[in-house]
C-alpha cells in the first residue's frame, strides 16, 4: 500500500483518529499509557516511538492562558500600589482574572463549547480588559471610605453599597459596548463560524464573568478587605504630582485644541495609508515549535519510486540543520 521510512530507514507507522468532541490532552495520555502495554508483548529490538505528539503543543496553548493570566494580576497589583499604596486594595483588584476566567470556563462546559486554540485566544485577548471592571469598582469603594474616616461598621457597609452602585451602571454599560462590537463574529457561518465563533463566545464569558465580579464580589469583599485608616488618593506624593502634571498638559491642550486636533488626524491618514499595504489572511499563523511535512505523491507509482522519493527527500531534509 505505502512506504515509510525515519531518518533515512525503513519503518512502520501509524495515526490514531480522534473522535470529534474528545479531548485531546486525556486521549493522548491513554494511548501513551496504551503503548506502554503493547511494547510488553512486541520481539526484541522492535521499538514504539512517537513520531508527532501534540501534547507540548497543548500544554503550551493552555500555559499562554497562565502566563497572561499571571503576568496580569503582578501588573495590577504594582500599578495599585502605586497610585494607592495599599496592599489589600492590589489583592482586591487581582481576583478579577482568576474567578472571570473561572466563570468563563464554567459557562463554556455548560453550552458546551470547545476549549481550543482559538476560544483560549478569546480569554487571553479579554484578559487586558477584564481588570478593568474590578480597579474602577475597587478605585471608587476606597475613594468613598477614604473621604469618611472614623465611621462605624454599619455606616462603612452603606458607604461601600452607596459607591457600588454609583459605579455599577457604568462599568455594566462599558462592557456591553464591548460584547458588542463582536456581535457580527456570532453571525458568521461555515468554515469562519466554526472557526471564530469560539473566540468570540470565550471573550465574551470571560468579560460578563469579570462584571459579575466586579458589581458582587467586590463589593462584598471591600468590606473585609478594605478596613482601617485609608489614606486619601489626593494625599499620596505620587498620585498627586501626576495629577499635576495631567492638569498642566490638559490646559495647554484646551487651549490649542486646532492644532492638537492635527496630530490624531495625521495619525489617522498615517494607518489609512499604512493599511492599503497591510497583507490579508483567513486567520493568523501559529507557531507550533513542530514542522510537519507530509509529501503527497500520484496514487500509480510504483513500490520502488516511492522509496526512491522518500530517499531523495531525507537527503534533501538533512541538507537544511
């Protein structure tokens, strides 16, 4: 039927199909756990190796998540302390990214939508904005509790409420706009519905989670987490000198606002032009770490020019380290 050859000599090889909907990580361990069994009863000098595996392949996919994920929350934590300089307000913020994404999670093996390549992309792109939702819940609770000091316990809760639900409505209409904008990714069908629809589904998981966060857990959560003296952002050296800074430049825009008005305008052409050259592609490439070359030849050749080709190839192959 064929003819196989690896690195040059002769050999025997197989694929193994998955089933669609399976997951491919648990599959791959029991067919190595499979092998395992096989390679008892084979002759002597007879060896099983894997030719291509796609384990390293997931567990990279799966480790871009951690990484974003854990890059993040070490960003937002030094960017709160920064403008707060409060430790446990950082903490706050942070749980935003894993309980979100957790929810989006959830919410996926509910509608049973796959966890691939391209809805772990939706969740890593989501990730930026995410934090978001919980820094402005978290800004605008501190701010409160800062301008009332000295309160007691139950005047601290009606403070905490009062600034939640202040902020509520507007970070609950800021994420909309955003599920929005990918409403036409939901409309499309066929090879790109299939393909993009779980990007699109995951994103938006993954924000509705951070809002469901944001607007319940926050709150709730400030009131154990948010206690003491807390210093007035007006009142922190750093906060305040770039405020003043911001105040400056902000005048000095206003005051030009035509010839400011230039600079995003000039940018705008800049990209218009810029775009006419830009490439298009039906979806970007990957890179894998893995080549796979899979030469395909007319069905009539013989047995001999077949391994003729397989020859030429190898030493064609082994020209290029």
């Amino acid at each position: 039927r064929g003819a196989l050859d690896k690195n040059g000599q002769e050999a025997v090889g197989g694929v193994i199909t998955m089933r669609y909907g399976e997951n491919p990580k648990q599959v791959i361990d029991r067919v190595k756990e499979k092998i395992e069994t096989i390679k008892r009863g084979l002759p002597k000098g007879v060896e099983l190796v894997p030719f291509y595996d796609r384990t390293e392949l997931i567990e990279r996919t799966i480790g871009t998540v951690y990484k974003a994920l854990t890059q993040e929350i070490i960003i937002t934590i030094l960017v709160i302390l920064f403008f707060l300089l409060h430790f446990r307000s950082s903490l706050l913020v942070s749980l935003t990214l894993p309980l979100g994404i957790g929810i989006s999670f959830i919410l996926m093996h509910l509608l049973k939508i796959d966890s691939n390549i391209m809805s772990l992309s939706g969740m890593v792109i989501a990730i930026g904005s995410m934090v978001d939702m919980g820094i402005i819940m978290t800004e605008n609770i501190y701010s409160e509790l800062a301008n009332n000091p000295g309160v007691d316990e139950k005047k601290r809760i009606q403070l905490i409420s009062k600034a939640a639900k202040e902020i509520g409505p507007a970070i609950l209409t800021a994420v909309l706009t955003t599920i929005v904008t990918f409403m036409p990714v939901f409309a499309l069908e066929g090879a790109e519905g299939k393909l993009f629809g779980p990007l699109a589904w995951a994103k938006t998981f993954a924000m509705l989670g951070s809002v469901l966060v944001a607007l319940f857990l926050i709150p709730s959560l400030a009131v154990y987490f948010l206690k003491g003296e807390l210093k007035p952002i007006e009142k922190n050296k750093i906060s305040s000198k770039i405020v003043s800074v911001y105040k400056k430049l902000l005048e000095k825009v206003l005051a030009r606002r035509k010839e400011f008005m230039m600079l995003p305008l000039l940018l705008l052409i800049l990209a218009g032009v810029g775009f006419n050259f830009l490439g298009k592609e039906f979806m970007p490439s990957f890179n894998e770490g893995d080549v796979l070359y899979m030469p395909v030849s007319t069905p009539d050749i013989s047995m001999s020019k077949a391994r003729e080709l397989l020859a030429y190839t190898d030493k064609v192959l082994k020209d290029h380290p």
